[in-house]
C-alpha cells in the first residue's frame, strides 16, 4: 500500500508557517483513507489521519495550534 500526495498546504499559528502535506491512501478493502503530516521542527512531524479530506483538514488546521502549544508546555515543565 502506498500513500499518493494529494495536497499540500500550510497552516499558520502565531505567525510561524508549518507545512502539511496530505496524502491518500487505499486499504486492502479498496476504501480511501486520509492523512495530514504536518512538519513543526527538523525530525518533529504530528500525523491526523481521516475517512474524509474535508475533516482531515478540519481537524488539522484546528489541532495543529493544541499540539504546538502542548510541546511548548512539555519544553518548559
């Protein structure tokens, strides 16, 4: 099974600009499944995965901030 890119994007949070890609993927049932890879640092992906591209990027344009404000908070704790 190989994921094919579909899109890509960026989503901004705090005036810093992350990349996303969006990938498709078939499973062996023949169904779509999709999933968002969004890059906030050198080795530091965040992965959302889908049935649906339109809640994919629901989902990533709203959790991208929480999961960026969480690694902050981690940093400093």
């Amino acid at each position: 099974m190989f994921r094919t890119l579909v899109k890509t994007a960026a989503v901004v949070v705090d005036d810093r600009t992350f990349p996303v890609r969006y990938f498709e993927l078939r499973t062996v049932r023949g169904q779509r499944r999709y999933s968002a890879e969004i890059l906030l640092g050198p080795g530091d992906r965040v992965i959302f995965d889908d049935d649906s591209m339109t809640n994919l990027e629901a989902r990533a344009t709203r959790l991208a901030p929480a999961t960026l404000y969480s690694r902050i908070l981690a940093r400093t704790a």
